[in-house]
C-alpha cells in the first residue's frame, strides 16, 4: 500500500506596516510589508483560486473596507481564516466588527461587563 501524501500545509500570512510585520516575520509568517487593499485583495485572491489553506493576519486598517475577495474570504469561511490586528498605538479604542453581530443576535447589552 502506498503512502498518502501529507495534506498541504497551512500558510501563515501577515499583512501590513513594516513595523508589524518585522515580527511577524521571526515567527515565520509570510509577510507583506506596507500592504495595501490592493494587496490583500492579490494575496486572498491567489489563495481561493489556488484552494489553500491559510492564516491571515490583517492589520485593521486594511480588514475595515473588504473588496470582493475579503467579502468572499468572510462569507465563506472554511480554508482561509482572517484574523485582525487591533491598531498597537491605541488598542483600548479598538472594536472588532464582530461585536455588531453579537449585540445584533443577542442585543446590546450582551458585551457589557455583568456586575
């Protein structure tokens, strides 16, 4: 019997300012310095055509306004996780846009610190 081949390996993307992505970097991701909406769209783009398997790191100025294939990526789940990175200078103001969903199923109240 043959031996199957090993499934292919899960990437780990990190897109976003030189700064972010020199650590990034030490712990292996593939990085995209100075990445732009362009460039996310390029990468998650190549990623779906290609059906790889992925991690990626969005800095959060870059996961705030998706073009269709951010959309796509988040719509359909599965392969590709998309993870954002709050903004370092001023984590404390930072929102992830899955709170909306939470307060929208379970109401606005669901978030708030129980007393």
């Amino acid at each position: 019997m043959a031996d199957a081949a090993p499934p292919p390996a899960t990437r780990l993307l990190a897109l976003g300012s030189s700064a972010l992505m020199e650590g990034f970097s030490l712990i292996g991701a593939e990085t995209y310095p100075e990445a732009t909406g362009d460039t996310v769209e390029r990468v998650l783009g190549d990623l779906l055509k290609r059906q790889e398997k992925a991690l990626v790191f969005l800095e959060h100025h870059l996961a705030r306004d998706p073009g269709p294939w951010l959309r796509r990526v988040r719509e359909e789940g599965g392969r590709i996780v998309v993870a954002e990175i709050p903004p370092l200078h001023a984590p404390e103001a930072y929102r992830p846009g899955v709170e909306d969903v939470v307060r929208a199923i379970l109401g606005p109240q669901a978030l708030e610190p129980r007393t």
